[in-house]
C-alpha cells in the first residue's frame, strides 16, 4: 500500500462510485475538465482505473486522509501515450474544499518516489493544461520541468 505523511492510497472500486462522481462533479474539477460526469461517464472513469491496475498494476488510487479518513480526491501513476511515446504520468484530481492544504503536493511526491523506487522508471511526467496553473505549481515543487508540449 502506498502512503504518505498524511494520506493513504487505495485502488477505487466499484463501490466507490459516489465518492469519484462527487470529485468529478466537483466545480473545480469541472472547470478544468470542462465537461460534466454523468453517471456512465462515472462508471467508464472506475472501468479505465480497473482496467489500469490490470495492466499496470496501478492508475489513480483513492487518496484517504489517514486522520479523518475523508477521500480528498484520486492520485495516481498511470501509462500514457504523449506522442507515440509510451510514458509513466502522474495525475491529481480533487475536491476543492481540499485546495491549499499540501494534499495534492504530497500525493503526487509520494507517487514520484513510487515510480522511481519500486518501478524503476527513469522518468515521469505530469500532462497539465496550460491554464491549470495550481497543478502546475505542484509539478513544480516536486521538482518537474517543462520540457515541452503536445496536442
């Protein structure tokens, strides 16, 4: 199980459809996405994370607040493809009412360290829309550079 100072990490499951739809839904989250979860698109969403452990053996994970055991949002590595390149991305996604507070930072460095000390990848990326300038932030302070960009 993956951990942090202050979260704990899980794969999402079926059962978990209420806590991923509320961060989906959430204004935040649909501001960046700039598109509305249905309920299907929900049920797609747990399908591609299951389908990633699967093939990957990890994707987004649920992110638990080890104290008050409240889900703050999904982190996770997942395998992309960025321009014909296959390569190991870290994602982060929550609620708003957890913006600010560190979550964010340190999930995606506890992902970081994952990566490199248990998959021993040689690089990760974070593909970020150049308007989310607080996910940048947080590339940022783990130590992640713009190295370039895609469509």
């Amino acid at each position: 199980m993956i951990q942090s100072e202050r979260l704990n990490f899980r794969k999402i499951e079926d059962s978990d459809f209420e806590h991923i739809a509320k961060i989906m839904r959430d204004e935040g989250v649909q501001k960046i996405w700039e598109h509305y979860f249905s309920d299907d698109d929900i049920k797609e969403w747990i399908d591609r994370r299951k389908k990633g452990y699967e093939n990957n053996g990890i994707d987004y994970l649920l992110a638990i607040d080890k104290l008050s055991h409240e889900v703050v949002g999904q982190i996770g590595l997942l395998k992309e493809n960025i321009d014909g390149e296959e390569v190991w991305g870290i994602g982060y996604i929550l609620l708003s009412e957890y913006y600010g507070n560190g979550y964010a930072t340190e999930g995606a460095k506890a992902m970081a360290d994952y990566a490199f000390s248990v998959l021993k990848v040689h690089k990760i990326i974070c593909d970020i829309r150049p308007m989310n300038k607080s996910s940048i932030a947080v590339a940022k302070r783990i130590g992640m550079v713009e190295t370039g960009v895609f469509v």
